[in-house]
C-alpha cells in the first residue's frame, strides 16, 4: 500500500514536471497535452493487462485520482477504440478485451472500407 501511493506520488510529479518543462518550451509547447495524453493511455492500458476485470474504486485509488475522473477519462479512451475493456458502469467495473477481438474489428473495418471504395 505504502509503495502504491509513492508510485502514483512519483508519476503525478514527473507528470506535472513533464508538463510544466514542454509548456515553457516553444518546439514542444505544441505537443505537450498529446504527449501526456499518451503517457496516460500508456499507464491505463499497463494496468488493465495486469487484470482480467478490476473495479473502479481499486483503479482509482491505485491511480491516486477521484472514480469520476477516471471514469471520464476511460468512457473518453473506450469509445475512440484506444483501450481495449469493457466498463459497466451500474456496477462499477472494467472489463479487459482480449488484442484478438480488437484485431478483428480494425481487420473488419479495413474491408469495409475497401468494399464501400
């Protein structure tokens, strides 16, 4: 529990730091909410395939964030096809996907691109 909340401490800091140098720099000012968007997509997904279904309160709490916040930020991250889970949000719980179905569904969608061409 103790190691928990010095991770989540750690990467809150080097987020913030993160952020705070891309913001004073001019070459990379432009780049700097994509580049911690991914970093957050990055650490998500990292932890989604530790478990095959977690609840939002435990991911919350690992994170160190607040379940609405991470519930927006997932809802955001599941819908553009970005993390591969399911959320149930009536009970409060995520859900991982296996990479296969979701191979499928861009395999699927590239042919149903190239039949509408």
């Amino acid at each position: 529990m103790f190691i928990d909340k010095i991770t989540v401490s750690v990467c809150s800091m080097l987020e913030y730091c993160l952020f705070t140098f891309m913001s004073c720099d001019r070459y990379l000012h432009p780049h700097t909410r994509y580049y911690v968007r991914e970093m957050r997509i990055h650490a998500l997904s990292q932890h989604l395939d530790s478990y095959s279904s977690l609840s939002l309160d435990s991911m919350a709490a690992s994170f160190g964030v607040t379940p609405a916040f991470l519930d927006a930020e997932l809802s955001r991250f599941i819908a553009s096809g970005r993390l591969a889970c399911k959320m149930d949000k009536v009970s409060g719980i995520l859900e991982t996907t296996h990479c296969v179905y979701w191979l499928f569904v861009s395999s699927q969608l590239r042919i149903s691109k190239l039949t509408c061409n």
